[in-house]
C-alpha cells in the first residue's frame, strides 16, 4: 500500500469518526421510537386493556403483525396447532414476549435505510445481528433460567450501537465502506449502544448486558445468566461467520465455565456440540427476524 493511498485511508477514517462523534454529543439527533411501538408497549403493560383494544392497536402496524404470526410459529414454540389469529398469538406468546417483538421489530424498523450503498452495510450487520440473537435465544431455551425471547432481546439491544454508527451516515451520499464501518463500530458501537438504550429508558439489565458484551471473562455469579448467553452467542455467531477478532479457546470464557456436562461438550472446530446440532433451529430462528 502507498503511502499516499495510507494517507488518503487516514484523513477519510477521521472524516467518519467527526461525523459519528458530533451524533454521540447531540442526543436529539439519535433514533428515538416510534410512537406505535410507545402506544403498544404501553398497552401490553396494562392489566385492564382488553384483548379486542390490544388487537386492533397493534393490528395499526401490519409489518409487527406479520411478524408476531411468523413468529409465533418458529422453532421457539413446541405446540400441535399454529395460532390462525392475533389475538390466539398474543395469548400464546403472552404479554412479555409480544412486547419484546415489538422492541425488535422498532430496532430494525428505525435502523433500515434505502441507498444502495447503506443497505448492504445494514443488510450484512443484521445478518451477523440475527444469528447471535438467535443463538442466545436456542441457548437460553436449552440451558433454563432465562426465557428465550429475554435472551434474543437483550443480544439485539447489545448491538443497537452498530446500527446506530449506520445512522451517523443517513444523509450521506457515501457511507463508509465495510471496513472502515467495522473499524467504527469496534471503536463506538458500545458506548453509543449505551447512549440510546439510556434515551430510549429500557432496564438497566439490558445496558449492562451491552456494556460487558464481549469481555470474555466477565462473570457476575455461579450459574448461568443473560450476559452468558449473549456472550455465547456472540462467540459462535463471531465463529460462524469467520470474523477472525483473535477469538481465545471456548474453554477460557467465564461462561463455558458455567457449563456442566454434556452441555460443556465441544466438538472438533470448538464450538459447543449443542449449538452445532441445533444449528438448523438457530437458522430458523434467524429467519423470522429477516
């Protein structure tokens, strides 16, 4: 590489880290939601809103609806009959998981731009997004003590700040390529995440979960909890997709070590045995989300 051509990589590499930073110091510039996700959640939180009420609220945004009944018929659910009707998914999934939905349908909802150029570095992030989402869900319906739409949640939230360094770039003729995107979103992503999921008041778990995503030693107790699982996750979607970031043994992370046989068996490429052979259920998982 010349040095001219280095030069040029620099001076355009600091170009796109002003732009990213002037989002982090103006708040109203970030993504706020939409105010039918607002409406919804808030109904689902009441006890005396009736069914018909919730219905015909969420009924408003047919994409959300598509999405329930789609979903409500992936892997994470083991029932005899498909439900045929909202109000059949919303009993089935209950008030928490549609909630939850809903947060993940308003993620990719505000995050999804139309240029050419930005499409495709949103289409690959969501991909990556997805697969360790659903992992983390596969894993917490295996391994017990979180539910699996928690999990799957709380692993979207992680990464909202690689969607919102997308963002930065919204009115730009040129985003930046993917890797300077990557580049980014190693540098910002977690501390913007954090930024958002503040403005945007979830719990205080889940901003947790963001800020220690990724450090593999990072235990907070003996057994298994949501930053394990996201954790996991994030470790084999990373494997999956051969995103070489210097990946230490599986055995290192303070996670595996909450592990007991046989769900701590690793197969030949180092991943857990239980993630490879339900891979297929992740994939389907994954395809609801798409």
């Amino acid at each position: 590489m010349s040095t001219d051509t280095l030069a040029g990589e620099v001076s355009e590499y600091s170009i796109y880290r002003r732009v990213v930073s002037q989002l982090m110091q103006g708040e109203e510039q970030l993504p706020s939601l939409p105010t039918i996700t607002l409406d919804i959640r808030r109904a689902l939180s009441d006890a005396q809103v009736p069914m018909t009420a919730l219905v015909r609220l969420i009924s408003r945004d047919p994409a959300l609806s598509a999405l329930l009944m789609k979903h409500a018929s992936c892997a994470l659910y083991r029932h005899s009959h498909a439900p045929k009707t909202l109000s059949e998914v919303i009993i089935l999934l209950g008030m928490g998981e549609v909630d939850r939905i809903t947060m993940v349908h308003s993620i990719k909802s505000l995050f999804t731009l139309h240029s050419p150029a930005h499409k495709r570095l949103f289409v690959e992030a969501w991909s990556r997004l997805v697969l360790k989402a659903s992992t983390s869900a596969l894993l917490a319906r295996l391994l017990g003590h979180v539910t699996p739409q928690h999990a799957l949640l709380a692993s979207l939230l992680s990464e909202v700040g690689t969607l919102a360094v997308l963002s930065a770039f919204r009115d730009a003729s040129t985003p930046p390529d993917q890797q300077l995107y990557g580049k980014l979103c190693r540098e910002y992503s977690k501390s913007l995440g954090i930024i958002v999921l503040k403005k945007w008041a979830v719990d205080s778990e889940y901003i947790e979960v963001t800020r220690e995503a990724g450090n593999w030693q990072c235990s907070s107790g003996p057994r298994i909890d949501l930053l394990d699982l996201v954790n996991l996750a994030l470790y084999h979607a990373l494997k999956e997709r051969h995103i070489d970031v210097g990946l230490p043994p599986l055995q290192e992370l303070a996670a595996y070590r909450k592990l007991f046989p046989p769900q701590d068996s690793i197969g030949e490429n180092g991943e857990l045995r239980m993630i490879v052979d339900h891979r297929e259920d992740i994939h389907a998982i994954a395809d609801t989300l798409r």
